[in-house]
C-alpha cells in the first residue's frame, strides 16, 4: 500500500484531530515486509495541486477543464475541415493528428515557437492547458493549412465541446466545504496563513531529526527556481531548446562525483528510497550480464538505514540481516561468516556510513573488502552524506554505488515531504548500467529501465543543490560538514550526566547525529520516549527521531545551520526535561498525572479548561525563560493513536460527519 492514509483521531481534550494511521506498515517498523515507504512521497507537490484546486474550486476547475477541452476541439474541427485525419473523436484536451509530413510541420511549429509530440515520421499528438488561448489553436491551423496550400477555416471565440455521454461526469466534484470557500486571493493567502501557524517548522527552531537532516534552505539557492525560463520548461522539450538546462545538468553531475569519488551519476531518482532502487538495479543488472543470475542476496547490518531492506526487496531480492556489537558497528565476524556462506549467491552488501547509530563504521574498508572478495557490490546509502562532504567519500571507503539525499545533504527543502531528490553514484564498472528513459537519451548503453517518469527527476529543483554547491566552494562544504559534527559533539557534550549517549566513537565522540538512550526512564518514572517527545513541544522545537533506530531512543541531528545560541536553546530545554523526569523519580510528581504524560499542552487548554493538574499553567507552557519572548502553540493536544487506527476515512466529509457515538 503506497502513499499515506489517514485516520480521523481525537485528542486530550476531545477535539477531533486528522492523524497518519496504520504506521506499522512503515520501512522504520516492518523493514523488509513494509507495505510503504515514506522517504518515496511526493507530499508538497501533492499539497499544491490541492491548493490549486483549493482557489479555483469546482466551478473554476470545470471551467478550466472546458478552456482546454473547447480549444482541443477547435483544433479538431478546424482539422477535419482541411480533410486532416483525427484519429479518434473521444478526447479531453489531446489531438492525435495521422498521414501528415511531421517533418514539415516541425519546422513550420518551431519557427512560432511551439513544440508539439511527434510519434513518428507521419503521427503526432497536440496538447492544451490552461495557458492557452484561440490564437495558438488559430496558429496551428495556419501550420498545417501551409503544408497544403489551403486557408484555415476561421475559429469561433465561443466555448466549443465535443465531449458526450459516457466520458462525461455526473457526480459531484469536490464537494468538501475546503474546495468552496477560499476563491480570492485574500481569503486564499489567510487560510495558506492558518494552515502555516499551525506548522512547527525552522522558522521557529531547530528541527533535531536525526537522519533526516532538517537543515536550512538558503534563500539565495530557492530564487533560481523562481525564474519562468527554468520554471516553465517541459521535461520533454527539445534539448536544443534547453541547452542551460542540460549545462547545468553536466556540472551538477561532475561536482556531485567529486563529492562522492564516483565516476558517473544519475540525476534521474525522485527520492532516497528511489535512489536506492535504482542503484539495487544497478547491482543487478551487472551481476546479470556477467551471468551471474543468481546472485541475489543482499546483507542489510542491523544499523542500516530503515529503509533498505524495503527497497531490497522491491528490487526482487532477498534480505539477510547482520548483527552490531555493543559499541554500534557492524559485527565484522559475524560478517565475514555470512558473506563467506553466501559467496555465490551474493549480491551484495546494504551499509550506511556513518551508520544510523551516529557513529563512523570504524571497519569500513575491511567491511567492503569482504564483500569484493566474495564477488558482491557495495551499496552506501547516502542519508548520512552530511558528515561525509569534503572530509571523506563513499568512493575513499570500498562503495561502488551510493545514493545522495539532495533533499537533505545538499540544501533542497526537506519538510512536508519532498520535493525529493535521490541521485546515484557509481564505479566506472557500474556505469553503462544507469537508468535511461524511452524519450530522452540517457544513462548508459546497457540503461536499465526508466525509475522516474521524466529523464532527470524533478529537474528544476536541481538548481537549488547546484546553486549550494557553487555558492560555497570546496572550502565551504568541508566546512559545513565540520560544524555539522562539531554542533552534534557539543550537544551530545552539553548532555553529558542528563542523558546517555548510546553509541559513540573509539574517541568518545560521535558523527554529525547521536542517540539518547532513553529506557531507563521507563522503569524509573514510568516516562516513555513519546512522552519526552510531546514535551519538547511545549518548549517550541520538534521532536527528534523517535524509537529509530533503536525503540525507547532519541535520534538527534543538529546540522551545520544551527548557531550556538540556537542549540544551548535546545540543550535548556532537554535538561528541563530531565529535571521533569527527575521529580516523578523522586516522588514530586505523580506518574500518571504530570507534565510530560499531559503534554504538549494548548492555549485552550492554558486559559479556558477547569485546570485540574498539580502544577501550575505556566510550568506547562512557559518552563524556560526564552519562551516569553516567543512562544509557539501548538493547535492540539496529544492525539489518541488507536482511536485514528480504529476510525480510517478515503475522503473528506464535514468534520461533524466523524462524530460517533
């Protein structure tokens, strides 16, 4: 089951709460056997499509869909009338024109500055949107009424439709109030606004997800994607048409195999999870065209990135999982021993570096030697590549295929879901293997298939990691890179006595993230890691990686983006915390009736609620000092997770329609 589905909840007060269900379907939780993937969404895509229909509405929608209908009809008509061949009287907004010289009608097309689809020496398609007007269809016509030395019949300014019957919809189109109420542009930009003040986001703190790299998106690098002559540019145009498009294509490539050691790289994955993928085809296809079909093993360490074994298995192959040792790298014994049993029957190897337990795999080329030696291939996943960038490089250590997060090492926006972006490197062996696309010429002579549905993913959005990577130089990525670790050591030092470190170097240091242990408090103050978690909120900052990748943790990733004073905000606020934890320890407050059980806690819930806790409202939302500067409330309370796994809905109905009984 791709995507997300969503439960109907209720929360601490009863007020109903939108919530995402049935995550125990999800890489992080059922690795292999997930049915779902979330580093593969699209959302904030998604989101503006929505908007989009938000503003116009049904009216405006069915307006729109008529607009590009009737001018699609004009065409054909005007066609039949210069006795063209249409192939088929059933269309929306595509007419597919047969038995005409394309050749002719390119050159005539081109010349007015219009592209249309050629399918082969005699056929093409011609698509509308919303874009267009009478005058291009009348331009059109005059196109192929030249090719035959007739005059175009004149075109009619009146909407004209062709659709009939069946193809025609009945039923009510976006009923939901949302779809109804926000047509002008004041309206539009004040609920855009509410929706936003409910979003706990980097304009309000630090984002501490650990492996997820929640690091700013500098305004310099977003104004290119701005700018129409990139913006409007179709993925299928012309490549002479896009030649500063595909320039900035080589560069970014060439850039990007200088920060991973790499020979060549594929800009066309979507996501990480994507990049995975197509890299375990890489893999495959080169295992098979040695011969070697049977090679369909892939070990996956237990510190592994959650979502390989996922992508492994999706990739048609078979997952055999490894243990770590007490310090967190991979068990190399252990390693040796699969690998040695498995030697012909061996892909490869899944590894993560530094791993998902915020430590650098000390064995690593050791690690990646036994895998060549017993004739695998080394994948690196490259969530991690925030702690890699000008001081190492997955080509340094033994891989020979890696994925790189754009959306997170190299500065595309991250949050809500995507845009992503998930490029893959590889050996000069590996080459020849990466994905092409049926339109487009690309990847190498023995391409595997297309994995994204344009030739170089969502392209535009490759200007913001390009725009990073020149903006600050060699020097400025190491250097990023650098305080990235710098910032996760000084909290992970600054927490030292409050909070166990989980894992952590030879040195006693760890990479550019780290795991809190947080189990014990179970057993002393009956506190569960979620329940730390909804606290944080109360002081402003988003919770970080939760249980993953070890249950009962916390995973916290500062980035580079963050200043000092930002992360001693950050580091006041876990040690309030764990002076919170400390009086349930000690009997002061009651473990069932406390702070962080009632957390995160509302304005409604501050100033109109009978107040019936045991500490006062400002303990609740005020527990540091800095907050009375600048407060975020958060718009819910602590959101009943059965009842939404209990309570599942396909669409939108009014929010008085979930009520039950």
């Amino acid at each position: 089951m791709p995507g997300r589905i969503i439960g109907v909840s209720k929360d601490a007060d009863d007020n109903l709460a939108l919530r995402m269900a049935l995550q125990t379907r999800e890489q992080h939780i059922k690795r292999d056997k997930a049915t779902s993937n979330i580093c593969t969404a699209q959302a904030l895509l998604a989101v503006m499509a929505s908007m989009y229909a938000v503003y116009h509405g049904p009216t405006g929608m069915r307006d729109i869909a008529l607009h590009c209908h009737s001018l699609a009809s004009k065409l054909a008509d005007g066609l039949k009338a210069l006795d063209i061949e249409v192939a088929s009287d059933n269309y929306f907004d595509t007419v597919w024109v047969k038995g005409v010289q394309c050749s002719a009608i390119q050159s005539y097309a081109e010349e007015l500055e219009m592209n249309f689809n050629y399918i082969n020496d005699s056929e093409l398609t011609i698509s509308f949107g919303e874009p267009h007007t009478t005058a291009d269809v009348e331009n059109i016509l005059e196109i192929f009424a030249k090719i035959d030395g007739k005059e175009a019949t004149e075109v009619t300014h009146e909407l004209h439709a062709n659709l009939v019957g069946a193809f025609l919809r009945t039923d009510g189109v976006l009923t939901h109030a949302t779809f109804n109420s926000y047509h002008s542009e004041s309206k539009m930009m004040r609920y855009l606004k509410r929706l936003e003040n409910k979003d706990l986001s980097l304009v309000h703190s630090m984002i501490p997800l650990g492996s997820c790299t929640m690091k700013l998106n500098a305004a310099s690098e977003l104004i290119p994607i701005t700018n129409p002559q990139f913006a409007n540019m179709h993925p299928f145009a012309p490549i002479n048409q896009a030649e500063g498009y595909h320039e900035m294509f080589r560069q970014l490539e060439k850039d990007l195999c200088e920060c991973t050691g790499f020979a060549a790289m594929s800009l066309q994955p979507n996501s990480g999870a994507q990049g995975e993928y197509a890299g375990l085809m890489v893999i495959k296809a080169y295992h098979e065209s040695r011969g070697d079909f049977q090679r369909t093993k892939m070990i996956i360490p237990s510190s592994a990135h959650g979502t390989n074994p996922a992508s492994a298995v999706m990739a048609g192959m078979e997952v055999v999982v490894t243990g770590c040792d007490e310090n967190g790298n991979i068990n190399i014994d252990e390693l040796r021993q699969v690998a040695n049993e498995l030697k012909d029957t061996l892909a490869g190897l899944m590894v993560t570096y530094p791993s998902t337990h915020g430590v650098y795999e000390e064995g690593i080329r050791e690690i990646t030697s036994i895998i060549h030696e017993n004739g695998g291939q080394v994948y690196m996943d490259g969530a991690n590549m925030n702690a890699q960038v000008g001081l190492t490089n997955p080509g340094n250590i033994g891989a020979d295929v890696c994925h790189l997060n754009l959306h997170k090492t190299f500065a595309i926006p991250h949050g809500g879901g995507g845009p992503g972006m998930g490029p893959i490197g590889v050996g000069a062996h590996l080459a020849p293997f990466l994905p092409g696309n049926p339109l487009v010429k690309a990847g190498g002579d023995q391409a595997i298939h297309a994995v994204s549905a344009a030739p170089y993913g969502s392209a535009l959005i490759l200007l913001i990691s390009y725009g990073y990577i020149k903006m600050l130089g060699a020097k400025g990525l190491r250097h990023s890179t650098e305080i990235a670790i710098l910032n996760a050591n000084y909290i992970a030092a600054s927490l030292k006595g409050h909070y166990d470190v989980l894992y952590a170097g030879k040195n006693g240091t760890v990479a550019h993230e780290m795991i809190l242990d947080c189990r014990e408090f179970k057993k002393t103050a009956d506190v569960e890691v979620a329940d730390i978690a909804k606290r944080l909120i109360d002081f402003g900052f988003h919770a970080p990686t939760v249980s993953f990748p070890v249950a009962g943790t916390l995973m916290i990733e500062p980035t580079e983006s963050e200043d000092k004073e930002e992360l001693d905000r950050f580091i006041e606020a876990m040690i309030k915390i764990r002076t919170e934890i400390r009086e349930i320890e000690n009997g002061h407050a009651d473990k069932e009736n406390n702070l962080l059980k009632n957390a995160p806690h509302t304005a409604d819930c501050i100033i109109n609620k009978n107040w019936n806790y045991p500490y006062s409202p400002q303990e609740a939302a005020y527990p540091v000092s800095y907050l009375k500067d600048f407060k975020y409330w958060v718009p819910v309370r602590r959101v009943d997770n059965a009842y939404g796994d209990r309570n599942l809905v396909c669409a939108c109905p009014s929010i008085e329609s979930y009520m039950m009984s």
